[in-house]
C-alpha cells in the first residue's frame, strides 16, 4: 500500500471574515498574518527533499488553517497555482484546502476544480444550534447542508470536522452532531476536543468561570464513543486532537481543555479496557492473585497495554490480578485472553458493532 505523505501549508485566518470564540489562527498554526508566494515553495521543497523518493507514496499539500475560499480571491490563486504547478509536474499527487460552510459556492468550487483541488474540509464543528451561536461560528446548520450537497455535486473528496466540549455542548449534543455528519456519508471525519488557546474571547469565557472546559477524561470518554458509532457506520476518523506544534501544548498557548499529545491513542485504549474489563466481568472465575494472559498483534500492543500502562495497572487493580502478560500473536483485530484454564478469543470489530448498537439505542431512548 502506498505511503500518505503530507505537505503541511498553513494558511492564518487573514481571510475568514469571523472570530469563532475558540479561534486564534495564529496560535493554531503557528503562522504570522501572511504567507508569501517564497515561503510556500520553500515549504513545499524542504519537505519534497525530505521524502524517500524510492518509496512508493501518496504526496499532498494540505492547505491548514483559516478558511481558504474566505481568503481574497488573488491570494487564493497565488496559492493554488503553485499547487497545481507541483501536481501538474507530478510532483505531488492532490491537492486539499479546509474552509467554513458559508465560503462554499458554486463559483468557489469551479475555482478550485480548476486548481485540481482534491479534497474539501469542512470545519462545521457543530449541528446544534445553540452550541454554533454560543460558539459564534457565524453560520447555519443550513449552509453545512447546502455546502455538502454542493461539493458532492462537484465530486471532491469531503471530510467533516467537529469539536466536542464547545460552549453549551454536551454528551447528547456531540453525538447528535455526529450522526447528522454520518447522514452527510462525507469521507471521513476529523474531531477536535475544545482547547482554550491564549487570547480567545473562550479564554475570557474561562477566566470569568463563563465556561468549563472538559478534563482529559471527560474527552477521551466522549471521543471513544463518538469513534465507537463512525467505525460502525465504516466513516473513518482520521484524525482526534490538534497536532502538538510548538505553541499548541498546554503551559504555552493552551491555557486550559483537554489537551494531551497522544489523546487518540487514550481513546483507543480505552475501547481495549472496556473490552477486557468486561470480559473479565463475565469470566465467571475468581482472578484473585490469577495471571492474565492477553494475546493481541504488535499493531495494537502499544493500545492494549494503555498509554504508560493504564490499563495493566487498571485492570490489575480492579480485578486484584497477580500481573499481565501481553504476547504478541499474529492475530488481526482479535484478542486472546487466557486466564486459569480459560481462553476466550475477542473479535474487536464484533465489539464495536455491539458497542455502538448500544450507544445508539440509549440515545434514542434519551431521544438524541
Ligand atoms: S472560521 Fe475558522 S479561521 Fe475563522 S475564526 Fe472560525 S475557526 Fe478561526
């Protein structure tokens, strides 16, 4: 399988017309108020001498950051050209902008068909009203809707994102927003737990106890079951959390959230406890000072065990074992464990699917 190698432009927020309460563009991609013609062929150059030529890949430059089709319309140009120059000398294989809604329309995507763009995010971030105005995203739940139809009309690649723990959001709301994205069947998904960054207005909203945001824990907890309901609906999230720069990390521009480096992998490992915990429940043996045994494949070993070992020490504690082993197997998507003289094999993607049932019903119930 080829390789995805990523060209990463950041382009700051000099052309969205809005100031959404968690927003400051310049803290989040770390770049200054404008990028010249220069500085993004450099940037494009470093990272093709960089790349593995022998190596069979997928290259993209990725326009991150602010709202591309917000930015005036020449420097929008500029900026794609150069793309294009580079994808039309097959140099890089696609092209991806991300943008608001509300700067989607048709003229828009001629544009950047014409530029051979690829693939369109979209940072809609919420489907509930309350959470877009309190948020002051500035635009509807309507102009998601009509900036979906359009950009499948046009068929580009579509990726949604979403925040979680945004004001006035919960629970309830994120997964309701989750499954309105679903209905959109984008390509895939990337979901961002809300950070308060230095000089927001979120960061006022903080200081005056206006606004609480959510614990490592509270996100990890939402983000596995909004991850759990995707993969059953086979949507794949390609990304959870912000990539650490080197003002994104907290005590420097992340003030206070959810912040944590390898949050992605908590939420992954969570879903291997839960797996574990409730099979070791339903053992229906004593695991008093027992040995377990958990047999997985190297791919995931570093998820099962937990990051610096939470689950090891967790289910130790819980379940008051003796110790685990974990072995590596050559088992894909399954587990084994073993524990007296018992062994019972986990089919993961049978536990999601029966996971996100669950999760699906009880939100009915609530009427979500
Ligand atoms: S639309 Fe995007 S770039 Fe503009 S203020 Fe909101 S988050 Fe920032």
């Amino acid at each position: 399988m080829s390789k995805e190698k990523i060209i990463p432009v950041f382009v700051p927020n000099y052309g969205c017309p809005h100031m959404c309460v968690f927003c400051n563009q310049i803290k989040i991609t770390g770049t200054n108020t404008s990028i010249s013609r220069e500085e993004v062929i450099e940037t494009i150059d470093n990272y093709l001498g960089f790349f593995n030529s022998n190596e069979e890949s997928i290259i993209e430059i990725a326009f991150y950051g602010g709202s591309f089709t917000a930015i005036e319309l020449a420097k929008q140009i500029e900026l794609l050209e150069i793309a294009k120059f580079y994808k039309d000398n097959k140099r890089v294989n696609r092209i991806r902008i991300s943008t608001r809604p509300d700067a989607i329309d048709e003229n828009v995507l001629k544009i950047l068909r014409k530029y051979s763009v690829d693939i369109i995010e979209l940072g809609v971030q919420s489907l509930d009203k309350e959470v877009l105005n309190l948020s002051e995203r500035g635009h509807s739940v309507e102009d998601v809707n009509n900036a979906v139809k359009l950009i499948k009309h046009f068929n580009f690649v579509l990726g949604l994102q979403m925040m979680v723990g945004l004001p006035g959001d919960n629970y309830d709301k994120s997964l309701s927003t989750l499954l309105k994205i679903i209905d959109l069947k984008p390509n895939f998904i990337r979901i961002y737990p809300t950070l308060v960054i230095k000089n927001t207005k979120l960061e006022n909203m903080f200081i005056s106890g206006e606004y609480k945001p959510l614990t490592v824990d509270e996100a990890v907890e939402i983000c596995k079951d909004l991850l759990i309901v995707a993969t059953y609906h086979q949507i794949p999230v390609i990304r959870i959390g912000l990539q650490t720069t080197e003002c994104i990390q907290l005590g420097k521009d992340v003030v206070a959230g959810p912040f944590h480096a390898a949050i992605r992998q908590l939420i992954e490992s969570r879903i291997y406890y839960d797996i574990i915990y409730s099979e070791l429940s339903n053992i229906g043996i004593s695991t008093e000072n027992e040995i377990l045994e958990v047999n997985c494949n190297t791919n995931i070993m570093s998820n099962v065990v937990g990051h610096k070992s939470y689950n090891k020490i967790k289910l130790c504690n819980e379940f008051n074992l003796k110790n685990i082993k974990f072995n590596k197997d050559d088992l894909s998507d399954k587990l084994i464990i073993k524990i007296g003289n018992i062994e019972k094999y986990i089919d993961v993607m049978e536990y999601i699917n029966k996971k996100a049932i669950l999760i699906l019903d009880h939100a009915y119930i609530r009427g979500v």
